[in-house]
C-alpha cells in the first residue's frame, strides 16, 4: 500500500486541544504526519490530543504576535522545519450590532483574522525554504451574515479575502486555501439557535469535527495547483435563500 503524502510531515495546527483541532490533528496524525499542537490555555485537553497523535504540545497567546514568532521559532527548533500550517484557532460568541464595544471586537479579530495573517507569515517564512501548504479555517459565517454576529462574520469574511490574497503573494512555493465550517456541532445538548441552523440545512444534519479534517486533509494533500480556493462544508446551508 502507497504511503500517504502526508507521512512524516510537519504540520502545525492551532488551537489543536479541542472540537474541530483535535479532529484534525488525530486525522493529520493518521495520515503519518508529525503533529505540532498549539493550544492557548487548554493544556490538558491540548496534551490528551499530542498524546493520542504522538506529537508535540506548544502553548502561545494567539492575540499577540511577539507570541506566535515565539510560537514557529519553538516548532523550528522542535522539528526542523514546517511543512504545513492549519490556522485553527477562532474565537466565537453573538455580539448586538449596536451593544459591541472596542474591546469585543478586538476580542475577535485579534485571534480570528490578526493571528491568521502573523500565523502565516511565520509559517511561511520557514516553508519558502521547501514549499508547503496553508489551510485557513474560515467559517459559513464569514459567507453568509449572521446579524448578532457582526464582529466575527467580519473576521471570517477577512479570513476569506486574507486566504485569497496570500495565495497570489506566496505562490510558487506554498499553496493557501480555506475550509469553511457550516454547523459543526459536538455537545449532547443542542441549543435552539444550532437547531434552527440544523433545520435549515439541506441535509438535515450538523456537520462533525471529522467530516472538517477530511476537507483540510485534501487541501494538504492536493496538486499546488489548488490554491486560493474556499470549500464550504456546511451540508449545503450556505445555498439557501
């Protein structure tokens, strides 16, 4: 049997401790791939999840950026080198158009979209050496607006844009594209607003953590000619009316 392309890889995926990261850093590490995970403050849950991937954990404040130089230099040094890079890491809550203050949206866009810019240019300073491949978790949301989700559909609209443009300014060497989460959903208990999201969505379902990684795992393992493109995995939701 053929080896995976992904097989002895180094891949780093922020915000690898819980939910849609871990689902991707245990498919990546199935795939052979050396698994960096990055988490904020969720040590525990981010070592269960390097345990379970034979990888490594790394810890950094996404929403600054002296912390993610801090974060690649310590991938580096750990591995070598960086062959692909997922930009997990989001932060999510409804905020009222007219209530959000400064601080809320800082809140957001500092790890939604500001970290996902220093977070490539750092990956990417290290795969110009060899060439790799960026996957950005962008978000339905960052499609289709959400009206108490203003901040956040922003940064994922940015999210979208910044995917497009780092494909054009990267290019030969790394290919950069994005996964764009429909309803993803893990807990027993679903609240009124995932249901009415679930009843809207063509196929009837929430999406899984798994069914996400599956779509990063193409991307990592595509042709370079697959670059700056945006693959929603939202059971057809963002073809409704």
């Amino acid at each position: 049997m053929a080896s995976s392309p992904l097989e002895g890889k180094v891949i780093l995926v922020t915000g690898a401790a819980k939910r849609i990261g871990r689902s991707i850093a245990l498919r990546l590490a199935s795939e052979g791939a050396r698994v960096a995970v990055h988490y904020g403050t969720s040590r525990q849950e981010a070592v269960e999840t390097a345990a379970d991937c034979e990888g490594k954990t790394f810890q950094a404040d996404l929403a600054k950026a002296p912390e993610i130089e801090r974060l690649f230099g310590e991938v580096e040094r750990a591995y070598g080198r960086l062959d692909g890079l997922v930009n997990n890491a989001a932060r999510y809550r409804p905020m009222k158009v007219l209530e959000a203050t400064e601080e809320d949206w800082d809140w957001i866009h500092n790890v939604n979209l500001k970290s996902v810019f220093f977070s490539c240019q750092a990956g990417a300073r290290l795969m110009l050496k060899s060439g790799g491949k960026i996957v950005n978790l962008s978000s339905l949301g960052g499609i289709r607006p959400w009206s108490d989700y203003a901040p956040y559909c922003s940064s994922k609209a940015g999210v979208i844009m910044l995917t497009k443009v780092l494909a054009k300014a990267l290019a030969p060497q790394i290919a950069v594209n994005s996964v764009a989460p429909g309803v993803i959903h893990f807990d027993d208990a679903m609240p009124p607003e995932i249901q009415r999201f679930v009843a809207a969505t063509p196929m009837q379902r929430h999406g899984t953590g798994d069914e996400i990684a599956e779509a990063v795992t193409y991307f990592l393992t595509a042709s370079s000619f697959v670059t700056g493109q945006i693959l929603a995995v939202d059971g057809g939701l963002s073809l409704r009316a």
